[in-house]
C-alpha cells in the first residue's frame, strides 16, 4: 500500500481568517496530490500522556510538539505508508512547487531567520523548524523524536522557551547528525513580511539570499501575533497582506533570488 495521509490541527471555531486562508491551501494541495487530509480540533489533547500536558504550561507549541508525532505514528500504525504534518498557519502558495521527496524516510522544514544585527545591517541565521514533517513507516527518527520531546517537556520545572521541544531540539539535531530537509517548506520574519509587502528591502534581499531553493510553502508563526519584533508589529493584517503577496506575484513561480 503506497498512501500519503496530510494531518492538521486547529482549535475550534471560529478561526482567524489567515488560518483559513492557510488550511484552505492545504487542502487543496494535498487534493492536488491525491493525498488524504485529515483536520484535528481540540480533541488533539486527547493524545498526550497527563504529565507531558501539564507541564506545556498551556503553550500550544509545546503541547502540538509532541501531539504531531504520536499522530503521525497512529496513522502509520494503521497502514499509511507516509504521514505528513503541516503546521495550521502554514500556507503553500506555489503548490506546483511544493513536492515532497520521496526516497526520504523523514523531512523537516527549513527555517530562515532574518533579524536586526545593528542600525542597518541584517543577518539570516539558518536553522530548521518541525512546522513541516514527513514520515514513513521505515523511519528510525520517529520513535527517538516521541522519546526526546516527552523527556525534555516532562523534566521541566517552570514554563521554557517555547520552542524548546520543537525548532530548538530538531535544529540542535540536524547540527550532530544532518536530516533531510524540505528546503521549499520555508519561514519568514516579520521584517521580510513587511518588506516582500512592500516589494524591496534589506531584509528581504537578506533572506532571499540564503535560500537554497525556491520557498514554495511559508510557516507565518501565528504565535507571534502582538508582539512588535525589530520594530514591525506582528499583525493579523500583516499575515493576510504576506498571503496576497504570495499568491498573487509567486504561485507559479516560488519565492527565491532578488527582487526588483
């Protein structure tokens, strides 16, 4: 049996717009791809071992970090052959360009991070991020990923970073051992949102140039929204603008090299 199951979640109605924008992405996609889709509300909770949930502290992130992995190894478990998680705020706005690799037993998303380094300088620090992944039941990862993030959260004392058990743990990883990543399934900063919006800018030619590939799928970080990060407020309207952007001027394309 070769079947490729998409899994999401979101909590119950009613979802910001952006989200539906992105969820809506996602199904398409994965109907593109004659893949099944399978959407998860707040029953998602219902997964995770007393002790682990207790000690997220209520940060979803954390508690979503474990969840993704138990459900991609339920539904391996019940004969798909490859299960992929795709974040709720992620949206695939080239899905022409959004291939997954399949001689790769497991995938992780790329995250490139553009940020302040002074008055008008920027820098890009490369990591990877697990707002994207992708099993297959012949992967040796998934079980070690389950184990490491329970113990990591578990053994907590007081509320961490949030991205502790997620982006921290699976960056730290691919710098001992290299994972494969999906490169297309890319990230961005609230100062290349504001600058792709505008159409040029320092920081977006900062990210740009770090890509390997084109980004075909952005993770737009919801969790971020109200906070002000190097001086751009992190905005619903934001977020939608980002969207409109990239599915007007980069659908057919992706989103790489300089912009003009």
């Amino acid at each position: 049996m070769n079947e490729t199951l998409v899994i999401q979640s979101f909590h119950a109605k009613p979802w910001p717009k952006t989200i539906t924008r992105c969820i809506d992405s996602v199904q398409y996609w994965a109907n593109q791809k004659k893949y099944h889709y399978k959407l998860i509300g707040d029953d998602i909770l219902g997964v995770l071992p007393p002790k682990y949930l207790h000690n997220c502290f209520g940060r979803w992130p954390t508690i979503t970090d474990l969840a993704r992995l138990l459900l991609i190894k339920k539904y391996l478990n019940k004969q798909m052959s490859r299960v992929i998680w795709i974040d709720a705020d992620v949206i695939i706005f080239a899905p022409r360009k959004f291939n997954i690799k399949v001689d790769e037993d497991h995938l992780i998303g790329r995250e490139v991070w553009v940020s302040k380094k002074g008055r008008n300088q920027w820098r890009a620090r490369k990591h990877v991020h697990n707002a994207f992944l992708s099993f297959t039941d012949s992967s040796p990862l998934l079980d070690f990923l389950i184990f490491a993030t329970q113990r990591i959260v578990e053994t907590l004392e007081a509320p961490s970073s949030p991205q502790i058990a997620g982006p921290k743990l699976y960056t730290h990883l691919n710098n001992l051992i290299g994972l494969p990543i999906l490169e297309s399934a890319g990230m961005m900063s609230p100062a290349v949102m504001n600058d792709l919006i505008v159409g040029k800018g320092q920081a977006l030619n900062c990210h740009l140039e770090a890509l390997k590939e084109p980004m075909a799928a952005v993770n737009l970080s919801q969790s971020l929204i109200d906070n002000i990060i190097d001086e751009i407020p992190v905005t619903h309207d934001l977020f939608e603008q980002t969207i409109e952007v990239l599915v007007n001027r980069f659908q057919n394309s992706g989103l790489e090299g300089l912009i003009s």
